[in-house]
C-alpha cells in the first residue's frame, strides 16, 4: 500500500512538473515512508510513495517500467492472488521482481482492461502509455484505495489524498452542495465527489482512459455488481455454509501473504470475533499475529472484557490502547490534517490510536472485519423500516435550522439506486457503493497510512461480498436475528454466547465527554463555527445551550460543526 501522484499537462515544462510533483509526493509521504521516486517525460510525470510489504527490494519500487519500455505504471494497494496471475503469465513474460506491481502491469499489456476482473485486491492505478501518449486509472470494485483528480482545459493532476492535490497550486474551496448535504442530510457526497470545489474521486469499480488530444475524464464502469449478484441463484442453507466457508477460509488466506509482520484489530462483536476465529485456523504455523483494541476506562462502551475473552487461550498477544479524553483535541487537529473531509468521530480517533501503536512494534499490515453487516444486512435500519444512515440514533442526527437559507438552497438530497426489488438490498447496495463503506474506507485509509500501515479487509472480498447479498432476506433476518446466516456459520466457530449475541455499535463516550472532560474545548469552536458566514448564530448557540441542559441524545451533529471547523 503507498501514495501515487501524477501530472498530465500540455502547457507545464518538465522542470515545473518536477517542482510541483515533488510537493505533492511531500504531502502525502506519511504513505509511503519506505521509498519515494518519480518519473517524467515531455507531457506526463508520475510519482510515488512506497509503502514496503511484498518484495521489499529496491526493484520493485515503483514507476515501475514495463520489460519492453512502453509502460511506466503507479500503483497503490495490494494484489493478493498476484501469484495465481502470475502463473497464467509465466508463459509470455520473465519476471524480475516478486512484487504484485510487476504482475499487475504484465496482466495489463496482456488482457488490456479486461485485466481488472482477475485482481482480487484493493487498488488505484495509473499506466501511462509512452507509444500512444494515453493514460490508463482505474479504482478496485469497493473503492478500498483511493483516487482523486483535478482537470481542467490543458492539464489533470492526480493524487491518493487532496492534500496532495493543494500541494500542486489547487484552490481550496468548498463544494458548497456537498456541504449543505452533509449539514441538512449527514451524507458525504456522492461517489464521484468530494467536499471541495473542481476536486473529484474516481468513483469505485470504474475506470478511464484518456489521451493528449481529450483531457476530459469520462469515468466507466467496469465492474457491474448487479448484474452478478442477480446472476448468482439462492442457495439453501447447508450448500451456503459450506461455500461461505470455503470462500471465507480462501479470502483470510489470500491476505496472510506479505513480507512484514501482520497484526488484527478487534472488538467483541459477531465480525471482529468471526476474524478472530478464522485467523486462528488459517494462520500458517510459521506466521505470528498481535491483536489490537481500544478501550476508555468507561464500563458502559468499552468492549475489553469481551475482546479478552475472545482471545483466551489463543496465542495472540492484546495490545490494549487507551484513549483519554485530555488527548481528543491534539488528535482531532492531527485527523482534520490527515483526512481532509470529514469523518467520523470519536471512535475514529480511537481507532487511529491502533496503527499508531502497531507502527510502533514494526507491524505493517493489519486485518479487520470490515464489511459484514452490509453483505448480511446487520444494522438495525434495514428492519425497522427508518431507512436511516446512521446506526442506533432514535433521534435527527443533523441540526439543519443552523443554516442560513441561501446556503441551505445549496443541498439536494441524494437519491441512491434502486436496482432490486427486495427493499432490503436497495439499502444494502445504498451502504456498499453510496453511504457506510465509502466512508469507512476513506476514514481508515487515512487513519492507516498516517501511521505507515496497510489495513486489509478480508470480509470485503468481492466473491463473499456478492455471495452473501445474493441470498433471500430471510437468510439475513430472521426471527428478530440480525445476519441470520451468518450467526449460524458462527456458531461452530465461537459457540452461541457470541455468536447469537445482539449486534453493539462500536462507540466511545463522547456524548459524555462532550458534556463534561471537552466541554470548554468544544464550547471554544462552537462558537468559531457559529461565526461562519453560512450558519446562524443565535440558532447555533441555543442547540448547543440545549445540549448542555441535557438534551444529549445524539451527539452527532455537534460532531459535524468541530469537523468542518478542523478542516477549513
């Protein structure tokens, strides 16, 4: 996993793109510390920032130029079944390297784009094409790795982080829709949006190619969800657990593979306990693993007992990690620098303590269990018919009246896809590709690669990701049982204590702490935020007043304000 940056100009000399790609390769170095290079020809320069985890030579560091000196390829994330792709090659290319990279852009001048429906991996690519002067970017199926890009008449900048992206000369202006959405509804934009203005995302499971003569991006898709998940028949329940197995046993496999030390978040909830209890069957006899979590000495969110009990008699040494309330401001600074959007709260702070600490004892790759409750529709909004976004809230999580009219004529709810006729899949699809993972993953790439880690989700490997959203709603609940199917899959692996236990959000205090310990901290940037051109203060102050008289039933929106605050 690294950082890649690249410019594609008509008008800019070589010595300009140089100075500028050489910022943006600064920007975002916390990505990549292991090596960091760049390539430039007249109109195309390329950069990046390696983070050493398959082949730690200094050959597989990347521009990578192919064999016959065409291509020169950017690549960020991992190829976990690079070695079955590179047996299908053996015939038609001699490999210099052991890296995923050389695979991947062998494949490439192989399949062309088709390439991309072999990769089971997380990725964002750049090839650029010497003979033909074209520019090949592509984003893996989820949207785990990131891309971001500017264009306009004569030139496209690109980048893994916005930061990078300023680093170039790029205004910093807000995208004013997505701002009075993420205010009005909580949303965080559509796929290929972001909170600043002229500043876009490769939208997840697409592609684009592009020459000197259009430097216009026109984003394809080349991974079609539906279509495969419609194609795929409901299977009954004995024929599912043995080919969920199968394939769950298969997806923790394929990213044990790494050159670096390998270490797993935990919880003690159904996903975190099923990642647990699968690393304990597969891990390879040679291969040891730490288990990381969190806790803030706060009986009524911690999961440490149940974290505890999980990892009893397993040979998994718990690094246990504090987060105190006196250390939430210097670390709300180091996200809003780090994430550049917004994200979430307090348990994302928490969470980035995890890389933090494994960075510190050499361990480069983590695992988590990312990804379950969408494939087996596990949030209770799926059930209760709120349609919400948000987990557990009984009340508005946003405080729309704070804005001023003109700027809230600015929002225009988003209006997600509805390709199936089972309401429980539109939401399921809503949170995969538009709501829940798009933003987690986004949250912890950044979380991740600040500290120098790879975070891989084996629970977002496509196959069981397709498998487990193309069964019957009544796999998924049943019987007031949240991911029915998968509760009982579970049951041989953890036993029915846990695996039947009721789904618990991951949370930290920070109602309380809010209310409390950062009351002072908080009522400081309330009222920067309430002296904003685009909100009111009168109306700002009163919510907050409120707040502190007690109306505490969610916290999220007081969240939004110290966020966009933090960022500007």
């Amino acid at each position: 996993m690294c950082g890649i940056v690249g410019i594609l100009s008509l008008s800019k000399s070589i010595d300009e793109r140089k100075i500028t790609l050489s910022k943006m390769l600064k920007a975002q170095e916390h990505r990549g510390p292991d090596a960091q290079k760049d390539w430039h020809d007249s109109v195309c320069s390329l950069g990046h920032n390696r983070l050493s985890i398959i082949d730690l030579s200094e050959e597989a560091n990347q521009p990578m130029h192919s064999h016959c000196g065409r291509y020169v390829v950017v690549f960020n994330g991992e190829i976990y079944n690079y070695i079955e792709i590179k047996k299908e090659l053996q015939n038609h290319f001699v490999f210099k390297t052991q890296s995923d990279t050389e695979v991947l852009l062998a494949a490439y001048i192989r399949w062309g784009k088709a390439f991309l429906e072999k990769l089971n991996g997380m990725f964002a690519i750049a090839i650029w094409d010497k003979h033909e002067q074209k520019l090949f970017i592509a984003r893996d199926r989820f949207g785990v790795k990131p891309f971001y890009y500017y264009q306009n008449d004569d030139q496209i900048i690109f980048a893994s982080e916005i930061k990078s992206i300023w680093a170039a000369g790029i205004s910093k202006n807000k995208n004013k829709k997505v701002w009075a959405n993420y205010l009005s509804f909580g949303t965080y934009g559509l796929p290929h949006e972001t909170f600043w203005e002229n500043i876009f995302q490769l939208p997840a499971a697409h592609y684009a190619e592009f020459s000197l003569l259009d430097f216009n991006i026109k984003p394809q898709k080349w991974y079609d969800f539906v279509s495969r998940v419609n194609s795929i028949e409901p299977l009954n329940v004995v024929t599912l657990k043995e080919q969920y197995t199968e394939l769950l046993n298969d997806a923790i496999q394929l990213r044990f593979r790494a050159d670096v030390p390998l270490g797993m978040n935990v919880s003690g909830g159904l996903d975190s306990s099923t990642l647990i209890a699968l690393i304990h069957k597969n891990l390879p006899s040679n291969q040891k693993i730490e288990a990381f979590t969190f806790y803030c000495n706060d009986s009524n969110y911690d999961e440490l007992p149940w974290v505890e009990a999980l990892l009893q008699n397993k040979p998994y040494h718990l690094n246990k990690v504090l987060l105190k309330s006196e250390d939430v401001p210097h670390l709300i600074s180091e996200l809003s620098l780090n994430q550049d959007e917004p994200f979430g709260g307090f348990p994302t702070i928490a969470y980035s303590l995890l890389f933090k600490e494994a960075r510190k004892k050499g361990i480069k790759v983590l695992l988590d269990g990312q990804g379950m409750d969408e494939a087996w529709a596990g949030y209770d909004y799926y059930h209760n018919n709120s349609n919400n976004i948000i987990q557990g809230l009984n009340s508005s999580p946003v405080k729309p009246e704070v804005l001023l009219q003109e700027f809230s004529a600015f929002a225009e709810k988003e209006i997600y896809e509805k390709p199936f006729e089972s309401n429980m899949k539109n939401m399921q699809y809503r949170d995969i590709f538009y709501t829940k993972i798009p933003r987690a993953l986004r949250f912890n790439d950044r979380i991740s690669m600040l500290h120098g880690t790879e975070l891989r989700e084996p629970f977002l490997d496509f196959r069981l990701v397709e498998l487990a959203f193309a069964q019957e709603d009544s796999m998924k609940f049943e019987n007031g049982n949240t991911k029915w199917m998968l509760r009982q899959l579970s049951q041989n692996l953890l036993g029915n204590n846990i695996a039947l236990a009721p789904k618990r959000a991951l949370q930290t205090p920070q109602r309380e702490w809010i209310a409390n310990e950062l009351n002072t901290y908080f009522s400081d940037k309330i009222s920067q935020f309430s002296k904003l051109d685009f909100v009111e203060e009168s109306k700002v102050n009163q919510i907050w007043k409120e707040y502190n008289n007690g109306n505490q039933d969610n916290s999220f929106y007081l969240w939004q304000w110290i966020n966009l605050i933090s960022i500007l």
